[in-house]
C-alpha cells in the first residue's frame, strides 16, 4: 500500500542530537516553515546521541590532549584546541537562549558543572603538558586552568586516582573547574518534545529506504512504516540526513556528486562502568589521559563523572571494537554495502593506510575483562572488578576520503557535506559531534540556504552573541558569555545536588 504525502518544506532524517538542533534552529529562524522528521527507532535520542552511547564530555577542549600537538620547533599548537572550544560555546549561547525563552527547562537535567583534567606519567609527557598548560593558560579562553606536579595537590584533585598509588615516576595534571557533563541523550528528547509543540511532525519507527531528486528539484523519499509495513513517499524541497552512521549510505543513494569518493569506517565503543555509590562518591571531574601508540584520537582512555537519571555513575574508557554495522541496531552487512565503484580504491588505500590502527582494534576486541581492568588500574590503583560492568556504547563511523595530497585519508572529526544547490546535506563523522552541534548545524543552514543568510542573522545574533565573531580576539565577551550561559543553565556549582 502505498500514500502520498503532500510536499513538506524539510524532512530530517533521524532524530538525534544533530537533528533536534537543527529542527530547533529553523524552527526559531522560519517559524512557518513545515518540518518532518522520520526516525526508525522508537523514539528520539536512541542511537549514538544517548546518553549511555557517548561519553558526555561537553568537549570544550580543556582536557583533551589530542587537540594540541607538539611542533618540529617545541612549541605547542592549540589552534584544534580553539576552534572546538568556541563551537561549545556556540552550542551554551544557544541551550541558554532556549532555557531563557522557556522553550527547554529544568537545565540541570542535561548540563552540570564538573571540572576537566588531563593527567600524565613520565618525565616526557609531563614536560609535554607543563608546555600546554604555559600555551593555554595564556590565551583568554582557557583562562583559570591550574597545573600541578605535587602528589598532595592532585590528592585533593581526584582521591580515586591518588589513592594506594605508587609514584615512580613523575606525574602531573592541569584542572579547569569551568568543565560541564552533558547528558545528550536528554537534551534531544528535550528538544524533539520542544518541536513537537511547533508542529513539527515527528514519526518514529519510519524507515528511509530510499531518495531521489523529482523533476522539480525537490526530494522523493520512500520511507517504510516499521509498525504496519506500508510504504509512503514523502518530497520535501530541504533533506537533512542526520542518521548517524547510517547517513552514509543514504547519501550514497542520494547520487550527488559531492558524494562521490567517500566511505565510512565502523569504530564501535566500550567502557568500563561503576555504580558503585562509595567509590563514585571519591570520583568529581573528567580525566583524560594519553593515548597509547596506534590508537585513533577517539580512544584517548578517561575517567568521567556522568550525571544520568539525576545519579552520579563512573566511566572509563573507551576500548575499541569492532563491528561492521554502521549503528547499534545496524545489519552486519553495512560496511560491505557501503562499497562502492566510486570509493573501492579510497577504501582500499585507507585500510593499506591504517594497518597499526587494524592491529590495534584486533588487539582491543580480544581483550579480557580482566585485561581491561588492569588498564582501568592505571588509572585507579585499587579498582576492583566487581565493582564494574562493561557497556557496549555507540557505534561511530569515521569518515574516509580522498584529500588533494592523499588518497583514502580517515577522518576524525564531523564533516558536513551538501549539494551545490543546497538542497541536501548530510552530517558524517564522530567526536567532537555532539558537543559541536550548534556549530555544524549553523554550517548546514549557511551552506544550504545563503540566500536567507542576511534576513536571518539578526536572529541567529539574538541566539547566539558571538555570531561570526571569533572569542578568541575579543576576552571581554568571553566574560560576557561564560557569566550568561553559567547563569541560563544553572551552571554555579554550590546549587547543585545531586544522589
């Protein structure tokens, strides 16, 4: 049986993180413009935006140590390290507007304070963080980060770590008490419930099987009831395909060229958890440390302070694995279908490419819980097993193409990519992803709809102050806007209480 539904001004594809911003960000800019969003789960948030499925880091770059480098000459570069820090702002300026419009409440059911730290051992890595620390510290958006290498300092720090530690060699950590936990899973189901009082149509457990461009230039999508069967197709003049690791393949049968040559790589997550109230309660920030040798940037082991469900759980992780879905509830057939004549030799060139990387996800799959466990001792000397449980989290899909120098290049980081016209864009990629959603959903509004851009930027100024203004060079709206977004998403950390 098949309907037909008459045209729609947008359709998006997926209801997660990527999805409820941009619906919420159009919603604001064009309040009469008719939204549908198609979803196969059976509600929003379910797959890499949960809140079990992502580490909730509120990646602002303060304590991740893949963001800087060390250059040939010494010297630090945190040029990464800035650019994601100002898209997290962007992101708070926008939560903050919608909590201060009453359009989303209760923040502190999403966001809480929690400060970020890196930790490193041994006498190079220490000298390495001391550099970042003194190249951080100085530039405005960092302001208030603190370093030390005193054992009794960083006791105070984070007593878990500290405790029954035997020090030979040296060990230091910077901590920065403006850090959040994000729990992402909650703010899409917040934002989606917001769209729903837009008449924003919402239809979960529908499948996108298939789009095609009609004569017109709008999108046909055949889209597949999941509760009864049916088949509807559906046009709408704007596609947005925010599927996670399934928006690859959907961009694929989309045919647009700026498709062409690209190809995913399925890296799935797993971290250790503990519940355990006694020892959660000696645990209170994020702690990131170094990555091992071969490991992707998204593998960087850390020990997070999670908020869920109003309780304070502990993760560390994440190990790698390995399945060839493309999403949790994905089919083992994904990545051997995303193949395609257009990609084989990209795909071939990545995997010759990325042989350490192969050597290490093997490595990471066969591991034994106990074997994880003592990695998690490096961390936290005295970690009992039984006190953790492993969680399966998120698939991700790490985005591969052909750069101008490199054939077959893996990606890490989110890349939006759009037709010419601008009628399509798909988002593609993992970390910072979610953090970063704002960000990269303005992106897709001022690639796909520039002929709006002027009528519509007083607006996004309104939502966001610093609009096209890099906080980097101007410290005094920095001030501005930490002290407005601590304010709208109840941010002062003596207010919160938590289990």
């Amino acid at each position: 049986m098949s309907n037909r539904q008459t045209e729609t001004d947008v359709i998006l594809i997926g209801a997660g993180i990527m999805s409820a911003t941009l619906g919420s960000l159009l919603k604001e800019l064009v309040p009469d413009w008719k939204i549908t969003v198609f979803e196969k789960l059976a509600g929003a948030g379910e797959e890499s935006s949960n809140e079990w499925n992502n580490a909730g880091t509120g990646h602002a770059a303060l304590c991740e140590l893949n963001y800087t480098s060390e250059k040939s000459d010494g010297s630090i570069d945190i040029s990464k390290a800035v650019k994601v820090n100002e898209q997290f702002q962007v992101s708070m300026q926008f939560w903050s507007y919608l909590v201060n419009s009453n359009l989303i409440r209760n923040p502190q059911d999403f966001i809480m304070p929690l400060p970020h730290m890196s930790l490193v051992q041994g006498q190079q890595n220490v000298a390495f963080l001391k550099k970042r620390f003194e190249t951080m510290a100085s530039n405005p958006l960092f302001q208030g980060m603190e370093y030390s290498e005193d054992p009794a300092q960083l006791a105070q720090w984070v007593p878990l770590i500290m405790k029954d530690r035997t020090i030979k060699e040296p060990i230091a950590a910077t901590r920065i008490e403006s850090g959040t936990d994000v729990n992402f899973g909650a703010l899409t189901r917040m934002l989606f419930n917001h769209l729903k009082t837009k008449n924003v149509d919402i239809h979960y457990k529908h499948q996108v099987d298939d789009l095609k461009r009609t004569s017109g230039g709008s999108w046909e999508l055949k889209v597949r009831n999941l509760s009864t069967g049916a088949v509807e197709r559906h046009t709408a003049k704007f596609v947005f395909i925010g599927g996670g690791g399934g928006s690859l393949p959907l961009l694929q049968k989309s045919g647009i060229p700026e498709g062409k040559h690209i190809g995913g790589f399925p890296i799935s997550g797993l971290f250790m958890v503990c519940t355990n109230p006694d020892i959660v309660a000696q645990h209170h920030a994020k702690v990131y440390g170094k990555a091992k040798v071969g490991a992707p940037p998204m593998s960087v082991p850390h020990l997070d302070t999670r908020f869920i469900d109003n309780k304070k759980s502990l993760l560390f992780g994440p190990f790698a694995g390995f399945s060839p879905k493309f999403l949790k509830t994905g089919s083992m057939f994904d990545l051997l279908g995303s193949v395609k004549p257009d990609n084989v030799f990209t795909m071939l060139a990545a995997g010759a490419k990325n042989l350490s990387l192969t050597k290490y996800l093997i490595q990471q799959v066969m591991l034994s819980k106990e074997q994880r466990m003592e990695e998690l001792r490096e961390f936290i000397p005295n970690a009992k097993s039984e006190d953790w449980d492993l969680l399966v989290a998120g698939q991700r899909v790490q985005v591969i193409k052909d750069t101008p120098t490199s054939k077959g290049t893996l990606q890490f980081g989110t890349e939006v990519v759009s037709a010419a016209d601008g009628s399509i864009a798909a988002l593609l990629g993992a970390s910072p992803g979610a953090s970063t959603a704002v960000s990269v959903m303005l992106e897709v509004i001022e690639k796909c709809f520039p002929q709006h851009l002027k009528a519509w930027e007083p607006k996004i100024k309104e939502m966001i102050p610093s609009y096209g203004i890099s906080l980097e060079k101007n410290p005094g709206l920095i001030q501005e806007i930490h002290s407005f977004t601590a304010q709208a998403l109840k941010l002062n950390s003596e207010l919160q209480t938590v289990k």
